[in-house]
C-alpha cells in the first residue's frame, strides 16, 4: 500500500466524523451535512475562497473515507455521498466547481486506496456522486464528467497500470459520456 494522503485537515475531519457518525441513526444523511458543512467552513474561514486551494477539500474527502472505514462502514459504500457533499459545499461557498470535482474524485480514490478498498468500485462511485453534486448547482455536467473521469483515471494511475485499465473500462461501461472523455485521455 502506497503512503497515506491524509493530511492534518484530513485528520482533523477524520476525528471529529468518526465522533459525528459513529452510532448515527442517519448515517449517510450525517455524513453528507457534516463534510458539505466542513468544506464550507473551510472555504469561508479562509476569507478568500479562490486562494483557499482544493488541496483543502481533497484532505476532508480523503479524512471522510478514513473516517468511515474507522467506524466499520465500507468506504465504497460512502464515497458518493462524500464526493457529491463537497462539490455542494464548494458550490455554496463560491468556489470553483470543476476543480472540486477533479480534486474531490481524486481524493476519493485516494483515500480508498489507502484504506484497503475496491478503488474500481470507488471511481464509479466517485464520478457519480461529482456528476450529481454538479447537477444540483447547476452547473456544466459535460465539463463535471470530463474533470470528474479524468481525476479518476489520474488517480488510479497512482495505485497500478491495472487498476488504470480496470478503472476506464468500469467507468465506460457504467458512466454516461466517460467514453468519450477516455478516449480523448
């Protein structure tokens, strides 16, 4: 397994959601509101949301999965909803909508990967939970899917060339329009 990504933010989130979900009657309901409301404190607690960097976001994603896996819950199985909560909270605070995508996706798979779960399973996951989130703003889900596919694939690529292939062709097959933004890659 490659080194850890999470960082002292992805910490800091991965305590206070373990403290939050743990024994949460609504899990994915709390999990959602409590990385949404992260995000949006971190964004708006910098003062200047466009400086503030996605490398924040990525790090409460990648805590958020640390997170679920530490109360026993299959990261997997929480990754859309973590992914879709940030691209919200980024949305709510101004920030730039299509890098959060690329970078929440990434952290995703990251996190999974570093938690010992099904990254292929995880892209999917990932770029849907992104696609979603965009299209609640109303933002431009063709640019959601090109950022979100393309972070995937950038972030498998950081676990093996086989989970590469696995990624693109569970992404084509499952994705609307990730064949296209695969083949362009």
């Amino acid at each position: 397994m490659a080194k850890s990504v999470l960082g002292e933010l992805g910490n800091k989130m991965k305590v206070a959601l373990v403290g939050t979900v743990k024994g949460a009657d609504e899990l994915y309901d709390t999990l959602f509101e409590a990385v949404r409301g992260n995000v949006v404190a971190f964004l708006t607690g910098t003062g200047d949301v466009a400086k503030a960097g996605m490398g924040g976001v990525k790090d409460i994603v990648v805590g958020a999965i640390h997170a679920v896996a530490e109360i026993g819950v299959a990261a997997g199985d929480a990754v859309h909803d973590i992914v879709h909560a940030a691209v919200k909270g980024v949305a709510e605070s101004g920030g730039d909508v299509g890098s959060a995508v690329k970078h929440s996706v990434r952290g995703a798979i990251q996190g999974v990967s570093d938690v010992e779960g099904d990254v292929v399973d995880a892209s999917v996951k990932a770029v849907s939970g992104a696609i979603k989130g965009v299209r609640e703003v109303g933002g431009d889900v063709g640019r959601a899917t090109t950022d979100a596919v393309t972070g995937a694939v950038e972030a498998a690529g950081e676990v093996s060339q086989t989970t590469v292939h696995e990624v693109k062709k569970t992404l084509a097959d499952s994705v609307e329009g990730a064949k296209d933004v695969i083949h362009k890659l």
